[in-house]
C-alpha cells in the first residue's frame, strides 16, 4: 500500500510539473504579447534613420516601391525604402554600380503611379587598363513598372553612348531581401520569427525565400538578362558594350509571391484568419470633374485623386483607400473614413463599401488585447504574418476613439448626398451597436463625455505610458500647458463634436426610417451633449476651447488645432466661435502653409514634433472646413491658399502625410519631415474636401434640392467649373465665377433630374 502511494506520488508530480510548465510558458507568452504591443501602440514617429521625404514611389493595387531619387535602394543603413506587398518588405536592397561606383541621378519622374522614370549618367570613371572615361559620356534611362495582376516589378535600363568612342563599362547589381514585416521596418518592433533562407540561383534567376512563422512562404525572385552573369549570393555583373552614340538595354523582373502550401508554421492554432487583400477589381467609378482658370490649382487637384486612385485597396470584394504609403498601406477605420468623406461630392461608391467593410469587422466581444468591445469600429487591420501570428494586435486592432462616431457621419453624408437609404437599413444593426458603444463603453467616467482610459502599464512606458486613441495618437501628442504627458482618462475635444454630429445625422436617418422616438431621443441627446460640452471645454479666459479633458474633468488649457475640428461639426456655440477662429489663425497656430497642430507658444511646441506642432493637410482643412461653416470664409480661403502654396513646392505637388511647423515667413518654402508617407489618402483628399467646402455645397437628395451657401473661390482662381456632380438621381454641372464686385456668381450650366440649385449669401455662421 505504501508503494503504491508512492508510485501515485511521483505521477501526480510529474503530472503536475507540465502544468506548471505549461502556465509559466503562457504567462511568458502574455507578457511578451503585451510588450510588443506596448512598443508599437505608444510609438511616436517611425524610427528608422533615413529620411523618406524625396524617395521616389509607385504603386500598383497593394504592391508599391520606395527608392532613391536616382533609382537605388540602399544597402548597409536603417531606412523605409524597398518592394513592399501585404504588410512585408520583400526588396530590401538593390544596388547599381559602373565600374564599381554609383551613377549619378539626374532626375526622375513618377507621374503616372505605377511606372517611374529616371535617368542617371557615369561619375568620372576609371576603367581597365587605366582608361579614364569622363563624366556624362553615358546615358542611363531605367524605367521600371509596377503590375498588381501579376506582382511583377518590370525594369529595362537603356545605356546610351552619348560620344563618339566605343565603350565599355562594368555594370554589377545587388540586391537583398529580408522579408521584414513593416512594424520591424518601421523601428517599432524587433522580431523576424520565421526562417530566412539562403539566396540561391537557378540559371538566370535569383530566389530569395523565407518561411514565415504564419505558415506562408515568401518569395522573390529576381531574373536578369543573359549578359549578367552571378557573382556572388546577392549580386551578379557584366560588361556592357557601347558603339559610338550606341545603345543597349537590360531588362530585369522582380517576381512576389506568397504561397500557403509550402509554410511550416511552428503553431497553427496561433495562426489568424486574415481577409483577402488585393488590388481593386473594378476601375474607380467616375466622378464629378473641377476646372479652374489656375494650372496650378488643376494640377494640385489631379494629384489629389491620381493619388487616392493609387491607394484604392480591395479586401473582400469591398473598396477603400488605404491610408498611406510605406507605412500605413492598410484598412484604417479613421483614416479610410475621413478620405472617403473628403471625395463624397465627387464620388460616392467607395464610402458606401468602405462602410460595409468596416461594418463586417465591427466589434463583437471583449477582447483587451485587440481594444475590442462590442459595436466598436477597428481602428487598423494588418494582414502581414506578425499580425497573422497574433504577436502584434492588429488582427484587427480596435484602440480608436473616433472611428465609431466618424462611422456613422460618414454614414449619414453618403445618404445625404446620395439619398440611398437601403444602405443604412442594411447597416441599421450596426448602426445601433455603434451608437450603444458610444453610450456603454465610450463613456468610461460616467461624465457624459466620449473618453479613452489608462492602460495597466503606464509606469513601464518611457513617455508616461498613455496610448493616445485620437487622430494625434502618438504616445507624446496629447498635453497640458506645461508639456507633460495629460493623466487618462482622456475626453477629446474633437471626439465631443464628432459624436455631437453623428447623433444629429442618425436622427435623421432615425426619422426618415420611420422611427420618429428614436430621431428624437438622438436629437435630445445631442442638444444635451452640446450644452454640456461648451460649459465643460470653453476657457473664458483663453477665448478658446480646451484640447481635451484629462483625469477629473480638468481641461488641457492648450491652444492646438483640435478645436478647428469641432466648429466643423457645428458642437461650438455661435458667440464662441469668432474668438476660436481668430486663435486659429494666429502666428502662434497659422505658418503660412497651414494650421499647426500645436501652437507654437506652447510649453510642449516643437515644429518636428509628430504630432506638436508640424501642419496635418488634413487636420488643417477641417479647421478651415469649420471656419467657413461659422462665417469666417476669409480666414477659410487663406487657409486654402497656404496649402495650395505648399503643394507646389512638393514633387509633383502631392501633399504629403504631414510637414514641419516652421514659419513661411522665415523660410518662405515647406520644409519637409522626414518620414511621412507620400502619397497619403486623407493629405490628398484635403484639398477636394476644402474646395466643396469652400464653395458651400449642402445636399439634400430626398428634396431634389442643392444649396450652395457662401460660395468663394481661392483668390488667384477667377472661374471654377464643377461637372457631374450627383445628388440623388439628378446631376449638375455648376460654374462658379468672381464677379467685378469680388463677389461669386453661380450659374448653373446642365441640370437633370429636377435638380433645384439655390444660393444663399447669408454671412452669418451656423450657431
């Protein structure tokens, strides 16, 4: 009997110390989880060491490249440049050498998007058998194109002999591939957890493989011309042969793939189901076209839609705009909203199936780690294996105060435009999930304002350990009048006003339903939230609104651009609304090219600050959006005209994701921040958003009717011609023309449908 306790003794023992074992492995496993996202949800800007600010990009569905104004990507240094497909960077270097050293670029183009041209010559060149080849005596033209069908990067370099001597040159080409996911590009985080192989090469072609932890095998493949021969893993070279005033071409193809069959995931159960992402299936459906008597203007305005063009993903049989290239080429429920919102005028479609995608990943459960709560909308979802892993939380990741309300404005300005009510009968669940989140979970205080809370380890972070849910979500971005860090929870100013408004557009879509007790509960509710909100954030004092509440309702008496936002949405009282604009637009808050998103007097100020200080394309026309809503078109024109400015001093004048805060006075151009992402949906819908605005188009497609309140034109724009634009069923096409009195005439050119178009000059501000 004695034995056999024994013996049942040590088999409970052993029993037990895989339990152990096993809690202790997934306690690790927790902990290393919640460490990873802490790196990436309080990260500020991107980390990485090189400037990105003249990289030259193309782009094709969701396979884009970043490289080198002279058309290399650069080995030996931390940067954002390579081949980028589905969260990953497949090229992480290439290199072109003649005879040893780099050519010189002498300038390049990437106008069409999807194909870029550069063209390079020789340096001074010392050659075999001692032979010195002088400067420019050899023409580079490399033109290289992006296909989405076929994930083939298609490249021919024409050498041309601009002398009257036979030449001949050493060419080499490098190249690497590490597979990075883009959160370990990006500096944010330092894991590579599959298996990189070996490059190897098969004839004339160069496969790169890796095997990711996600059970998906990445390739690339890189096949060059005959006349190159391997040198080594990475490179190959050959001599290239020149008559006089002769030429000769290359042509090599980079090849992406990704193949599930032959991943060897080291834990299936961990492995997410992702969505299928891919380029748009559809071209873009046609839209409403603006002509103006300024080249400028025009060419600022075709970039801005070249560029949303280009970011137009497909994920599940559903289009939207991704948000920015290299970074952030991902479904954003803040982001793809706003760029939607900004072109619903001109084109309406992507906002409705952009609403439909986000809706099919709303919110279901609590889920800490993801932020999830139910009736929630993501704020981002990643399909590159860290996320497909769980190891980071963007499967999707839900940590986004705003993205719930700015769902259903833009649910509520797509019907007004479109009179499609059948979109939110099919939304109305949703719809109803959203608005009981903004109730239940938005408010975490219990004082009727829409807040975000702490996080369980804010002393490890080295800035304070908030993670900022706004749109100015960096770990830094939200502070009080001395610079520190605002205590959570944390009540945005803006996130007031978007709420305040999605409520007053779901009243209406409540009425027109039908449901008349609903409409009105939302309408009270808004009143309410109105009266609450203009005593609890206004500082008499200040004569402007506070940037947020922190921790026990204390207001963050700082002069910042996230007031700009909440005169859009109409939340301001009236009598407050003058002393708000005139700090706007302030030396303090305006440079000349845009509205910055701190002021400049602020303890917290720095003009390279992500988040303290540069200008935000995006965030600047919302402000001007709101001005001209409150009467202050003078001020809402400027506004325009300083970002317009800005553009032209921008290649191919595409505004980028964000830059700096210096003055134009002092400098007299935009200087640029080093790392944001070009082209960048909401900075390129900006402008489209700020002309509509601008020009005071107010829809109704239930009543046939068009207003245009307190139309202006840009001040060095005479004439704008806005054709096709939709309203409902009906169509028109509108001209908007500066009268000898520098007034605006509107004559209405085409009208179908029973179109009613009216103007109304009335200079008062909404109250």
């Amino acid at each position: 009997m004695v034995n056999q306790q024994a013996t049942d003794q040590a088999t409970g023992d052993k029993a037990a110390k895989p339990k152990a074992a096993d809690h202790e492995a997934a306690d690790r496993k927790a902990a290393d989880q919640s460490s990873r996202k802490w790196q990436v949800l309080t990260r500020g800007p991107e980390s990485v060491a090189r400037t990105i600010a003249d990289a030259v990009v193309i782009k094709s569905g969701d396979i884009f490249l970043l490289t080198d104004p002279d058309g290399r990507v650069p080995r030996g240094q931390e940067h954002g440049l390579g081949l980028y497909y589905h969260d990953c960077r497949f090229l992480r270097s290439y290199d072109l050498r003649l005879a040893g050293t780099a050519p010189v670029g002498l300038g390049s183009t990437a106008v069409a998007g999807n194909k870029a041209v550069f063209q390079l010559t020789n340096p001074d060149l010392r050659l075999a058998g001692g032979y010195a080849l002088r400067r420019d005596v050899i023409g580079i033209k490399w033109v290289r194109e992006l296909s989405d069908q076929t994930l083939v990067l298609a490249e021919h370099l024409t050498f041309q002999n601009w002398s009257e001597d036979a030449v001949s040159v050493p060419v080499e080409f490098r190249f690497d591939a590490e597979f990075q996911d883009v959160f370990e590009v990006r500096g944010l985080i330092d894991q590579h957890p599959g298996t990189l192989h070996p490059p190897e090469w098969h004839g004339e072609t160069l496969q790169f493989a890796y095997d990711g932890r996600d059970g998906i095998r990445r390739t690339l493949s890189v096949s060059v011309p005959g006349e190159l021969a391997a040198t080594g893993d990475h490179s190959c070279a050959g001599t290239i042969r020149l008559d006089p005033r002769g030429h000769r071409t290359l042509a090599l193809r980079f090849e992406v793939k990704e193949s599930p069959e032959h991943g060897a995931p080291v834990d299936p159960a961990a492995v997410q189901v992702m969505p299928t992402r891919s380029a748009p299936s559809a071209p873009p459906e046609s839209r409403a076209t603006v002509h103006s008597d300024s080249v400028l203007f025009n060419a600022l305005l075709d970039r801005s839609f070249t560029d949303l063009d280009l970011l137009r993903t497909e994920e599940d049989g559903c289009t939207f705009f991704a948000a920015g290239v290299p970074w952030f080429a991902a479904l954003f429920g803040r982001d793809s909203l706003i760029s939607a919102l900004q072109v619903l005028p001109y084109q309406s479609r992507i906002a409705a199936e952009t609403l439909r995608l986000l809706a099919r990943h709303q919110g279901t459960k609590i889920d800490d780690y993801r932020a999830e709560q139910p009736g929630k909308i993501l704020h981002e979802l990643r399909v590159g294996e860290l996320a497909r892993t769980g190891d980071i939380p963007h499967n999707p990741y839900y940590g986004s105060i705003d993205s719930t309300p700015l769902f259903l404005i833009v649910l509520a300005r797509y019907v007004a435009w479109t009179g499609d009510l059948s979109l939110f009968s099919d939304l109305h669940d949703n719809v109803e999930r959203a608005l009981t989140w903004i109730a239940k979970y938005g408010d975490t205080d219990g004082d009727g304002f829409v807040d975000y809370p702490s996080t369980d380890r804010s002393a490890e972070s080295k800035d304070g350990g908030i993670i900022n849910q706004g749109w100015k979500d960096s770990g830094n971005a939200i502070i009080d009048e001395q610079g520190h860090i605002a205590t959570p929870p944390i009540a945005l100013v803006e996130v007031q006003g978007y709420v305040y408004a999605a409520k007053l557009g779901m009243a209406d879509l409540f009425e027109r339903a039908g449901d008349k007790t609903g409409a009105n509960t939302l309408r009270k509710e808004a009143s309410e939230l109105r009266t609450r909100f203009n005593r609890a954030f206004w500082l008499p004092d200040l004569g402007f609104y506070a940037m947020a509440l922190e921790a026990g309702d204390k207001p963050l008496r700082v002069i910042s651009s996230n007031p700009g936002h909440a005169l859009w949405t109409g939340i301001a009282d009236g009598d407050k609304a003058e002393s708000t604009a005139k700090h706007l637009m302030a030396d303090d808050m305006f440079s000349g090219f845009g509205i910055r998103t701190l002021s400049c007097e602020a303890a917290g100020y720095t003009p390279i600050g992500y988040h303290l200080g540069t200008v935000w394309p995006h965030d600047t026309g919302f402000c001007a959006a709101g001005l001209h809503r409150y009467g202050f078109g003078d001020f809402a024109r400027k506004v325009l005209e300083g970002i317009v400015a800005a553009a032209s001093d921008f290649e191919h004048e595409r505004l980028p994701e964000l830059f700096t805060g210096f003055s134009r006075k002092e400098y007299g151009t935009p200087i640029r921040y080093p790392v944001a992402c070009h082209p960048q949906a909401w900075a390129a819908g900006s402008v489209p958003f700020l002309l509509y605005h601008l020009l005071g188009l107010e829809p109704d497609a239930f009543s046939r009717h068009l207003r245009v309140v307190r139309p202006l034109l840009p001040e060095y724009v005479d004439t704008i011609e806005l054709r096709g634009l939709r309203v409902g069923n009906c169509s028109a096409d509108l001209r908007f023309e500066r009268t000898k009195d520098r007034d605006v005439a509107v004559r209405p050119l085409s009208v179908k449908g029973g179109l009613e178009v009216t103007v109304e000059l009335d200079p008062k501000g909404k109250d």
